[in-house]
C-alpha cells in the first residue's frame, strides 16, 4: 500500500504503529506515515492499555492455588485461626520442593495445614513429608485433610523433644514455622539439612502479634545465621518477611 492510500486509511495506521513498535522502532521514526491526530489517538489508546493490562510479573496473581487450599482457608476462619501462612510462601515452598522427584521434607508447625497444602502438592510421587505441631486440634483437621496421602507423616508432639530424639535421615528442605526450629534448637535442625538443601523461616518482619521484645530475639536470630559458612542465605523482603538459605557443606 503506498503511503497517501494508508493516510486514508486509519485502521491501517494503527496496525502499521503496532507493528512498527513490535519491530522496535520508536515513535519518531513512523510519525511522518501517520497524521498527527491519529498518532494523538493511538498514544491515548496505548496508555488505556498499559493502565489495564495484567502484568505478568504481578505477585499477586497466584494461579496454581491448590484445591484444598480454600476449604482449609474456610476452617481456618470457622475455628478462629489467626496465624495462617500466606499464599506467597505456599507458592515459594511448593516450587522448591517440585526440584526434587523424591523429596524428604519436614515441617516444624503444622497449623491448620495451610502450608502444608502447597507442600503436598509440589511433592513428588516418590517424596516423604513429616510435618509437626503440638496442638492436637490443628493435627486432627491436617489429618482430615491429607491424612489418607502414604507419604504425609502428620505428628502431634512437642517439637523440642522431637527434635532432640530424632535419628533418622536428613532432608532435602526444613520449613520451620514454629519457635522450635527456629528460636531454639536452631543448631540441632540445621545438622538435619542435607548438603544442597534448604533451610526456610518467614514471619521475620516485624508482625502486629509480636510481644514485646520478639523484635530483639528475630534481629538476633538473623544475625547468627547470617554468620553461618556452612550456608548461603538470601534475606527476601517479601511475603512475611522470608530467609531462605541452601547448605553448602
């Protein structure tokens, strides 16, 4: 087409403008094909567009929830719940436990199962999750959940004498959501974590339940881990705040 018969023709405009700008060439270098109160309505359009548009990298727009996921989350509201994960360190926890086909994952405080619904769902056939909380109330509702899956272990124990007697293999990734774990026998489970495995903690921004003096004690958790050399360790202002460190040695 040559160029006074695309002047007459504004929808064509628009489609050259497109596909110019897919090409990547900018503004100026097409204006001269298209007047300019066409270039005034089509960069009008184009701002409408990047207002409403979905970004791809919006965190927000969690798509792979799992299907439990909302009936626990009913529960959770029913019995009054008030310390459920949300869903960003669910997403994190599952996509890092699918790298490994045959997964032994642990987790330090069950809840009502939240977490532990991404973390079913990214394990894989051949996996082994052990997860552990002292409240028999939140074990039961876990267990009506997934308590039917061969390779979920729910627990209903003291953490800190778990930990302690505990003997077996060490795992590939170690969720600790609870004070045992986390704020104390932090050595002791760290030891449980294979070469190449994770070690994962949130809530470590300052939350609105914390006592007084919590602030102190997640400072200084966080300065000691950070002078461990048998981790790397990546401090993610995100979700809850999330510490996510892999075993080096």
């Amino acid at each position: 087409m040559k160029s006074k018969e695309l002047r007459g023709n504004k929808p064509c405009y628009i489609a050259c403008l497109n596909f110019a700008q897919f090409l990547g060439k900018n503004e100026a270098s097409v204006k001269n094909m298209i007047p300019k109160k066409a270039l005034i309505d089509l960069k009008t359009r184009f701002q409408e567009i990047n207002l409403t548009k979905t970004i791809p990298m919006d965190q927000s727009n969690i798509t792979d929830i799992p299907t439990v996921y909302s009936k626990i989350q009913a529960k959770s509201k029913e019995i009054g719940f008030s310390m459920p994960s949300d869903l960003y360190i669910g997403s994190l926890l599952k996509t890092l436990i699918s790298s490994r086909t045959n997964a032994n994952i642990l987790e330090l405080g069950t809840g009502i199962g939240l977490s532990l619904a991404w973390m079913v769902d990214g394990l894989g056939k051949d996996g082994l999750l052990t997860t552990i909380d002292n409240n028999p109330e939140l074990t039961d509702i876990a267990k009506d959940y997934f308590g039917t899956d061969p390779r979920l272990s729910v627990l209903c124990e003291d953490g800190e004498k778990w930990i302690k007697g505990y003997s077996g293999p060490q795992f590939d990734l170690i969720f600790a959501d609870s004070w045992p774990g986390k704020y104390s026998q932090i050595d002791e489970i760290l030891s449980m974590v294979k070469v190449g495995g994770f070690y994962i903690i949130d809530d470590m921004n300052q939350q609105e339940n914390w006592p007084i003096g919590h602030a102190e004690k997640a400072e200084s958790l966080v300065k000691y881990l950070e002078k461990r050399n048998d981790f790397n360790l990546t401090k993610m202002n995100w979700s809850t705040g999330v510490i996510l460190m892999t075993k080096i040695k």
